[in-house]
C-alpha cells in the first residue's frame, strides 16, 4: 500500500471543490509518505518530532527517499519541517515516477507548468487499488483528501478519522501547512492587487 500514490490518483479521479494547487498536494504527499513510514514501524513520534528507527528498502523508490532524508540525529526534525523540507517539488517528481512507471501519461494538470500535458491516469493495478481504497473511505487516505480539497462524500457527510494518535498528528500537520500556505497566496494576491492599482491610479 503507497498511501501517496493512491492520493495521487484520488486527485487526478475525484473530482475536488477547487483546483489542487502543486504546493498543496507536494505537502499532503510528504505527509502520506510519513504516514507510510510510521505504519511500517520505520519511525515514530515523540510528541510533534520524528525518530527514525530502521527503514528498510522497499519496492517503492520515493518511499525510500524519504526514508533517507529523515533527520537521524537529535534534536529530530518535527513533523511540520518535514512536510515543507520533503514536500519541496514533490508532486513534480511523483508524475517523473508514475510516467516512468506508464500509470499516467503527459503532464498537463491544474497544477502543473504552462505548456505541459495533462498527467492523464491509465489503468492500472495500482490507480483500481487506489480506487478501491477511495471508494473504502480509508480514514488516512481520506483526510489527506479534504486538505486538498477533494471530499470523500457528500457535502456534510462526516467521514471516520483513523484510530492511531500519530496519523492524526501528521493529518492535522498537513491541513495546518496547506492553509498557510494558501494564506500566503492570499497575501501575494493581495499585494499585486496593491500594486497593480498603484500603477494604473491616474
């Protein structure tokens, strides 16, 4: 199970309530790799910190990347670090793997650069495993889902949040960094307004 893979292609088969911005879903993919890395007992938490223990190599190269990134001396990198440190152009490099892999194809998306193809999911055992987790309403893969906007139900329809204290911190870590960082594109809006009108003010 890739909770980010399957995240990947819920975004790109569920349709959201608004557009998934590159920066949002790079974070909520550090987040499901971490999630990842926590259900294999290859890390823990210590309140918001991580402690990696041992990460054995698995079958899934991005995984294992990020089980090499972790912080593995003391003081240890906190679950919010982790997610804007390994979630820098992370959503970039999981089209690379999945077009390498033939479970998309081209790379034009909402969130991806001008002048690219739309990353188009193909069939595969991979995107139906994802489906099939979707249409489960598995809890982690489903709040990862609403930071991005992509809701599992209908409007108002309460969904399960998982049972395990530690994947609850990484959800909430990662609704947190998505709101801020739409906050921060609400600033820069805000300011190129301003200075916009400064400019065409008589």
């Amino acid at each position: 199970m890739s909770t980010s893979r399957d995240l990947f292609f819920v975004t790109l088969d569920v349709p959201g309530t608004h557009p998934v911005e590159q920066g949002d879903l790079s974070l909520a993919l550090a987040g499901a790799e971490l999630v990842d890395l926590l259900s294999a007992g290859s890390v823990s938490l210590d309140g918001e910190c991580i402690v990696p223990g041992l990460v054995p190599a698995t079958d899934d190269r991005l995984l294992d990347q990020a089980g090499a990134a972790l912080v593995r001396e003391a003081p240890y990198e906190t679950v919010e670090d982790w997610l804007w440190r390994r979630g820098r152009g992370l959503a970039s490099a999981y089209v690379d793997e999945l077009e390498a892999a033939g479970q998309v194809a081209g790379r034009r998306h909402r969130w991806m650069p001008r002048g690219a193809d739309r990353p188009v999911p193909l069939d595969s055992p991979a995107r139906r495993a994802a489906a099939d987790r979707w249409a489960d309403r598995e809890p982690v893969l489903t709040g990862l889902a609403a930071a991005l906007g992509v809701p599992a139900g209908a409007a108002g329809e309460a969904t399960a949040a998982p049972e395990d204290e530690a994947a609850l911190t990484v959800l909430a870590a990662v609704h947190e960094a998505v709101q801020e960082l739409e906050a921060v594109r609400q600033r820069r809006r805000v300011e190129d307004a301003a200075f916009d009108n400064i400019w065409r003010a008589p």
